[in-house]
C-alpha cells in the first residue's frame, strides 16, 4: 500500500487525489507510524488549499528546478547519451515482470524512471524484492529529498521515507 499511495501523492494533483483523502487517511493506519504522521500532515496540507495552489506547488516543486526532477536517471546522467540505455534496461526489467509501457496506458507519457511509475513497479512487488529494486535508487532519492529540503518542499517529507524505505539498512519501525 506505502509504494501505491506514495506513487499518487508524488504525480500531478488532480481533483480525484483530493476526493479520495477522506478513504486513505484511515488505511494510513497500517504504515509504521512515521509514515503515518508524514503522510497524514502532507495530506492535511492538501486539504488546506485550493487544487490550484496545490498544482502551482507541485509546478514549482518538481518541473521548475532540475534538481528536483522525478525522473531518476536525469539525477545520475543529466541529459547525456548514457541516459538512453539505462531508460532501455529499466524497460525491460519491468517487461521481465509483464509490465508493458503500451501506448494506450497513462504512464505512457512519462519515462520508465519517472519516480511515480518507479513506484507503482515496486507496489506490484514482494515487499522483499520491491526493496531490493528500489536500494539501486538509494542515493538519488537521498540527494532528491535532500535537495527538495533545502527548498522547504512540502514534499520533501515524503521523497525522505521514500529514500529510507529504499535504504539497505533501515531504522527497526521502518521494517515493521
């Protein structure tokens, strides 16, 4: 459940995010309580404002600055032609698992790197192997959510228990 719903709070907010609080605040209930009280204040945040000023924060979060692109290898490549078969290995890695990117699905649009789409991979996972496939991204959503702290993100938060669950040593409640 903590990759699917980290995968939603992490894409574009749109209406049907802010309906669906109201059904995801009491299944927060069943995270370890760190993530519980961080995913509980993000979407309280939420809540507290307009969908608009919510769109303007994640415009101003992720698209505005560089360092806090979504797409993962961006943070380990930049824009150079090293990028291309590493977005080629992770493709079929996910076809390895029957994950298509297909034209006529939604994450079509975004790379296969794309932290949201990485995400929902992992939700499909054993919760074993989803660690072990997010521990390759362990030093980028560190610098991400170090970076997005620097900018006092609201989403910062969330990028941190994301970089922990993907950590290879972890606290004992994150395991729990």
């Amino acid at each position: 459940m903590f990759y699917k719903l980290m995968a939603k709070l992490l894409e574009y907010p749109e209406e049907d995010l802010l309906t669906a609080i109201p059904t995801i605040k009491p299944a927060l209930q069943t995270l370890p309580e760190l993530e519980c009280t961080v995913i509980g204040e993000f979407l309280k945040g939420l809540t507290a404002q307009e969908l608009t000023e919510t769109q303007a924060n994640y415009v101003q979060a992720f698209d505005m600055t560089p360092e806090h692109a979504l797409h993962l290898t961006h943070h380990i490549f930049g824009d150079d032609k090293n990028r291309g078969p590493a977005l080629i290995d992770l493709t079929e890695y996910y076809k390895q698992y029957g994950l298509e990117l297909a034209a006529n699905d939604d994450s079509s649009n975004e790379l296969p790197d794309y932290l949201p789409l990485v995400l929902e991979f992992a939700a499909q996972l054993e919760p074993e192997a989803a660690h072990i496939f997010l521990s390759q991204w362990n030093k980028v959503l560190n610098q991400l959510a170090s970076n997005l702290e620097k900018t006092d993100s609201t989403y910062a938060p969330l990028l941190r228990l994301v970089a922990q669950r993907s950590s290879l040593v972890q606290p004992q409640e994150a395991i729990a």
